[in-house]
C-alpha cells in the first residue's frame, strides 16, 4: 500500500519558506543570477507553450566555475 503524505502546517511552510530566502540572501550574487536566469527560462517556456506573450530570458554568459 501507498503512504498518503502528511500536509504541513502553515507554521512548518512558513519557516522552510524562511529558511530558504535565507539560504539564498547568504548564496553569492553570480548564483543569485543564475538562478533567476533559470526561473526566466521556465516561465517564459511555459507562456511560449501556453501560447501568451513573454520575454525571452536574459542573454547573459555566467562564469563556468559556479
């Protein structure tokens, strides 16, 4: 049988969501980049898909050693 998951409570969502925003404050401004470079990819290939108007992810080369 399958375990059905347990829901978390908003008190749990609110400090992971904490934890994270953290996690990423302290992350160095590159990785920052590179993760909203990321995030522009996914959302304008799912408005491409979806078939709404969007604007193509920044043309910005990263360096290698992140």
């Amino acid at each position: 049988m399958s375990e059905v998951p347990t829901l978390k409570s908003q008190d749990e969502l609110f400090r992971e969501k904490l934890s994270h925003r953290r996690a990423m404050a302290a992350k160095p401004v590159e990785e920052k980049f590179e993760a909203l470079i990321k995030l522009q990819q996914i959302t304008s290939t799912a408005a491409r898909q979806a078939g709404r108007v969007y604007q193509e992810p920044w043309n910005i080369k990263l360096p290698d050693h992140i």
